[in-house]
C-alpha cells in the first residue's frame, strides 16, 4: 500500500502487483494497475504479456528464487531494489529446509554480467543506515511533507491489544491483512 501511494506521486506509472484475489478490488483503488494473484498466476508470464519489453523497476521483498525472477524482468537500466526476505519464513513455523533452500537458491552475479545486461541491482535494509541520519532524516522529511500534502497516508488493517498478540501476529501469518497491524495497550477497540 505504502509503495502504491508513493508511485501515484509521479505520473504515468503503470503498477504491477502480486496480491491474494480478495486484496485485488482494495489495491485497485489504491493505484494498481495489474493486480496478479501469484497463487493461481505465474507474474513473470502475467507481466511478459502486458509489457513485453520488461519493467523499469522491480521491488522485491521475497528474496530466494523471486529475486532472479524481478531480475529477468527488467528492461534495460532497470533497477530491481532488494528490500526482503520472504521467502526464509514460509508458514507458521521455521523450516530449516525452506530456509536452507531459499538460501542455496538466492539470486547472485558478477559484475561481468551486470554490464551486457545493463541493469542494476539495488538493495535496502534501514536498520543498517543509524550512522546516516542526515540521509534517513531527509527521507523522512520528504515523506512527512507528502503526507501533510494528503498524497500519502498509512493504512491500518486492524487495530489489536497487547493480549491479542497472538491473533494479530496469525492474521499476518495467514495473509488476511491489507496494511498495518498495530498493536496497542489498553482494552479492545472496534477494528
């Protein structure tokens, strides 16, 4: 929801997105373009029809294997932006094989085979920039501005109490939420 409300900030951007069929409507008017179930889709065949040429950006918050799918798509001096990984937790518990395969199938390449290629790859992890506060407090200054401006707004999901942790935390891991889940102190409220 973030990324679309910060891509309807620039003109003519046709959005793909990957999103369960029952989040498809609410993403719609959010700015999608092309929503993609990816449990009954393939998104690469899905975006090769529409755009056959590629994309111009890809972000990726999944890792493993979808990461040289992003790649693949990209048009020439396309950026894919690394912001994830997904795919190392899959259902409700650990599993160190998923892990293990995620891992092993994790997208790699050489600067050799960037240059032909002419794409970019990108990556982002906030918690690795505490020592740039005049870059993060930048950012934050612009996205505060595009807020007070009404171009951007978070959406919360669902509002939980501390008790309900549990229910809050099986909501997300069910992919039931559209937006944040924000857990607060006090009794229940009305979501």
């Amino acid at each position: 929801m973030a990324a679309l409300q910060l891509c309807r900030t620039v003109e003519n951007v046709t959005v793909f997105g990957t999103a369960s069929a029952s989040k498809h409507e609410l993403l719609k008017e959010n700015g999608l373009t092309y929503p993609i179930d990816y449990h009954t889709t393939d998104y690469v065949d899905e975006i090769k029809k529409i755009s056959p040429k590629g994309v111009d950006i890809v972000m990726d918050p999944l890792g493993g294997s979808d990461t040289a799918k992003g790649y693949n798509l990209l048009k020439p001096m396309g950026k894919i932006i690394i912001y994830g990984m997904a795919n190392l937790v899959t259902g409700p518990k650990r599993n160190l094989m998923a892990m293990a395969r995620t891992w092993w199938n994790q997208f790699s390449l050489t600067a050799l085979q960037l240059l032909p290629a002419n794409r970019a790859v990108c990556g982002f992890h906030l918690g690795y920039l505490d020592d740039e506060v005049e870059l993060v407090s930048g950012v934050v200054a612009r996205l505060l501005a595009l807020y007070n401006e009404g171009h951007i707004k978070p959406h919360i999901d669902s509002v939980w109490p501390f008790e309900k942790v549990v229910d809050a935390m099986r909501q997300m891991q069910e992919k039931k939420n559209v937006g944040k889940v924000i857990l607060v102190p006090g009794p229940e409220k009305e979501n």
